[in-house]
C-alpha cells in the first residue's frame, strides 16, 4: 500500500507577523519547513511528499524536498486551506494521504509511523492530546455560556491520514455544499467515517505566533536538534 504526505504550507501566516510565510521563516539552523519535510522522510513509511504553498516559495520548497531520495512534487495552493489540500491530494498517488500542517515543525518521525499505521488498520486516524485546560464556550458577546467535558475532549493535530480517494470525495462535496473546514477530520465526518484517534505530544505545536518560535527552538535544543 502506497503511502504520500501532503503538506500544506500556503498559508500567510499573518499571525505570526513577520511579513512571510511562516514555514519559511528561521527555526534552528533551517527553516520551518525544512524540519516538518525531514520528519516525515526519516519516518521511513512515506513513499512520496507533496507540499502545496505559495507562488513565491514554490522554488524554495523544492529544493528543501529534493534533498531526499523520495518522489515528490511541489504545487500551488487553493484560495482557502481545503482548496490546497483538494489540490494536494489530487496530486499524490497514494493510496493512503497523510494530510500535515507544514507549521507543525516539531512532529517526529515516531508519530507520523503510529498514525499511518492506526489508518491502515482503522480505515482513519488522526493525531490528539487532551486538553489541559478548562474549556469553555462563549456567547456572541463573550460571557461565558458553558463548559466543555475534558473527558472525551481532544484537541486535533496533523497527520491526519485517509484513503486518499475516500478524501477526495469528502472534500469535493465540502466545497459542492459551500461547508468550510478547518481540518480534514470534519469534511470527513460528515461523511460518516469514523477516524480513530492516536495519541499525539504536546510539542506538536502549530507555530502560529511568535511566541510559538521560541517554544520550538527550545524544544528543539532540549532534543539535541539544529
């Protein structure tokens, strides 16, 4: 069975202020993107990569992934984030698609293995941690209006791993129906399927401010890492 990565990496990143894409921004001694690509390499059970970004980083994007023995492609994204992932999906030629945020640098080759592997198995899977924190629901002029059960409650990172026709369906009537998603998990539930949930680190952050940057440097200089 034939594995592809589609790493979504053409977001703005306005957040995170600096005036780039932030995949592309310093983390270490390379760029965010660079260390998300080399996970997944490393992980062994990836047959291909596909990155979806932006017009002006397709080069830069390639020259990060060709520096593995791997097929690859670099394409351009959609208008909004489940337009690029439709494209990136549409692209690869796995049977199974682990779908990624390319600003989720910190994921580790391990995690990436368990999640496929849990897809295999399952049909889908994605990676969760619980919450730590209270949370709770808010009205339109934000007072608190509820509490959310933590038992049962996750908080969903990437890879998020499918079928790949299967989610190509879900995405095609998502945008058919005018539905728009966050993540791939909610196009996917809406069309039944039931996505089993792996456990995932706390250090699989989506680095989305600038304090994130600093979180992962630290991280990555407690793992021994450039």
């Amino acid at each position: 069975m034939k594995t592809s990565a589609v790493i979504v990496a053409a977001g703005s990143g306005k957040r995170m202020g600096a005036g780039i894409n932030k995949v592309y921004m310093p983390l270490g001694d390379q760029c965010v993107l660079w260390h998300t690509v080399k996970a997944f390499a490393d992980s062994g059970i990836v047959d291909e990569i596909v990155i979806v970004t932006d017009s002006e980083n397709l080069i830069q994007a390639a020259e990060i992934v060709a520096e593995y023995d791997m097929d690859f492609y670099v394409i351009l994204g959609g208008a909004e984030r489940q337009n690029s992932v439709l494209n990136g999906i549409s692209k690869a030629t796995g049977d199974i698609v682990a779908v990624h945020d390319g600003a989720r640098a910190l994921i580790t080759p391990k995690e990436i293995k368990n999640v496929i592997a849990a897809a295999e198995k399952y049909g889908a899977a994605a990676l969760g941690v619980t919450p730590k924190d209270t949370v709770k629901t808010a009205d339109s002029d934000g007072f608190i209006s509820g509490t959310v059960e933590r038992t049962g409650a996750y908080l969903i990172q990437t890879p998020q791993v499918f079928e790949r026709k299967e989610l190509i369906k879900a995405h095609e009537k998502a945008i058919e129906d005018g539905f728009a998603a966050t993540d791939d998990c909610a196009v996917m539930e809406r069309m039944g399927a039931k996505i089993k949930i792996v456990e995932g680190s706390y250090e699989n952050i989506k680095l989305t401010t600038p304090e994130d940057i600093f979180t992962a440097e630290r991280i990555l200089k407690a793992r021994g890492e450039k």
